[in-house]
C-alpha cells in the first residue's frame, strides 16, 4: 500500500480532507488537475476569514497549509482510472505536461473532482463571466445589490433562482434566450414579484473596461443591465470512476450518505461532485467530514 488516502481534487472540499487527515497521521496522495471551474472568477465569498479573496489565492493557502504536513504528497496530474484491487484501490494517472504514467495504491479514495461547466449565449457571456456574470448567486449576489440585474440561463429552475436574486435589486430580468425554459405558470410567477421575461435570443452583451453596460437581444431591443447571474450546465467530471460502478444520481452526481461514503466501501466523495450547495464553505466542511469518517473506517477496518 503505497498510501492511506488518494484525494482526488484539490479545491476546498479535496483540501479540507487533506489537511484534516493530514492530523490524523495519515498519509495522502493529493492529486490535481489544476482546472477549477471557477478559474475566471476574481473573488470568492463566504468562507469566514478569507471573504473576497481570490479563488486562485484560496487554493494556494490551503495547498501550502497541507503541505506542510509530512505525510501528505501533492501532484499534479490528471486521474484516468480509479479500479478496485484485493487490498483497496489502483488510482492511474497521467502526469500533467509529460504524459509519464503513475500508479497509486490507496486504502481509501476520496473524489473531491468538483464539475465543469457549460454557459447559455457562451459566446456573449464568456468575457464577462467571473466579473460582471457570475453563477453563484448566494455568494456574488450581496456585491450586486440595488443593480439592474439580468439572470440568462435555458433550464428550467430559473424561476426559483430569481426569487433569491430579487431579494438584492428591484430591477431584475431574466433572459431565457430563446428557450422555452419559464413555463406560463413560473411567468406568472415572476410577473406577480415584478421580475421581466425576456425570452428573446440574446445578440451582444455590450459594455466597457468599467463592466457590462447592456443585453443586446436579435430583435434589436436593448437591455440596461450593469450585471447579473448565469445558470450554466454542470458537467460531473468522473470518467476515470466508471469501472467502480458508483450510484449517482439522474444529474450524474456522486450519491453519498451523511458521512460522505459512496456506494462502494473505501470509496467517498464531497463537494461540488456530490448533490447539494455548491459552496466553498459546504465543500470544505464536507471534506473534512469526509476525513474524520474515513479515518474511523480504517481503524474499524484494521482491528
């Protein structure tokens, strides 16, 4: 057994886990890709004593906290298969920028590999997105308060997304892009909390070095927005899990139980990979669940 633990992921969740089994005294294969979702996002909110820092700072912290603990190694590299062998598990992975190939022996694997993503109107939305766009509405609305807000997105949780929005603007409008995602009822509903429905294709999103300025839609019509929200699509990022046969849910999302355990013994997962809020706060304190029940299932496995 070459480890204790493989943590696969290192954002809040993979980080959380680390450093907390880290004080356990077990030794961990931290591996990352180095691709965070929200690597255009400039500050991250929420997270008691780091408010507004940057995501890319937040990493850096706890990647330099963990690693002071010596029983924790760190790569980055890109997982390929996770499979089941006599004694735990076979983690194979491909090194970042040099294809070498490693293999990791672990008693535990814990996935912490957080989503991608993919946005509506990507092409408009992209050069504001992480600035003036943003998707969690929980931790960017409060900065975006008394605003002239847009929410774009083309799935069908919109409406339940602006009744959180509206409570920081007066002036909100969602913008469906031409899809039908707002049935009569949830129009309605927005109508009835004085939320526009535009669901006009969008053609631009213009705006300056100061951010976006306005919505630009195929039809000609402009919309005044100095912000706002974006629902993109989440992808979960577990091709390498499959010969596990993990259950997930219809979203493709790790199913775990209160203790973060998977369906498979030996096998956890927390995070963004996981149902639930997507977080830093949620991540973080779900891996550092994670680390103290796989601790306890090792000792129990060991007597």
């Amino acid at each position: 057994m070459d480890v204790d633990v493989v943590v696969i992921g290192a954002g809040p969740a993979g980080l959380a886990a680390a450093l907390n089994l880290a004080r356990q005294q077990r030794s961990v294969a931290l591996l990352d890709s180095n691709r965070p979702r929200h690597a255009a996002t400039l500050q991250s909110h929420g997270f008691v004593t780091r408010d507004g820092v940057s995501p890319l700072e937040l990493r850096t912290l706890g990647r330099d906290e963990v690693l002071r603990y010596p029983t924790v190694a760190y790569e980055r590299t890109l997982v390929r298969q996770v499979v089941a062998v006599d004694d735990g598990f076979a983690v194979q992975a491909e090194q970042a920028g040099s294809r070498a190939e490693s293999e990791t022996r672990a008693a535990a694997v814990l996935i912490a590999t957080g989503l991608s993503e993919t946005l509506p109107a990507s092409h408009h939305v992209r050069p504001w997105y992480g600035t003036s766009l943003h998707s969690c509405m929980d931790c960017d609305g409060y900065d975006k308060r008394g605003q002239a807000l847009a929410l774009i997105g083309e799935t069908d949780d919109l409406v339940d997304r602006a009744m959180v929005i509206r409570r920081h603007t007066d002036d909100l409008a969602v913008f469906t892009n031409g899809s039908d995602a707002v049935d009569a009822a949830g129009e309605e509903r927005l109508a009835a909390h004085g939320v526009a429905l535009v669901r006009t294709p969008i053609a631009a999103i213009e705006g300056d070095r100061d951010g976006m300025r306005a919505i630009v839609l195929e039809d000609g019509a402009r919309s005044e927005r100095t912000g706002g929200f974006v629902r993109p699509w989440w992808h979960p990022q577990l091709e390498f899990a499959e010969p596990l046969g993990l259950e997930t849910d219809e979203d493709g999302l790790v199913l775990v139980d209160r203790a973060q355990r998977a369906s498979v013994e030996g096998v956890y997962a927390a995070g963004d990979i996981t149902p639930g809020f997507r977080q830093l706060a949620v991540a973080a304190g779900a891996g550092t669940i994670a680390a103290s029940v796989i601790n306890r299932d090792l000792i129990a496995r060991d007597r």
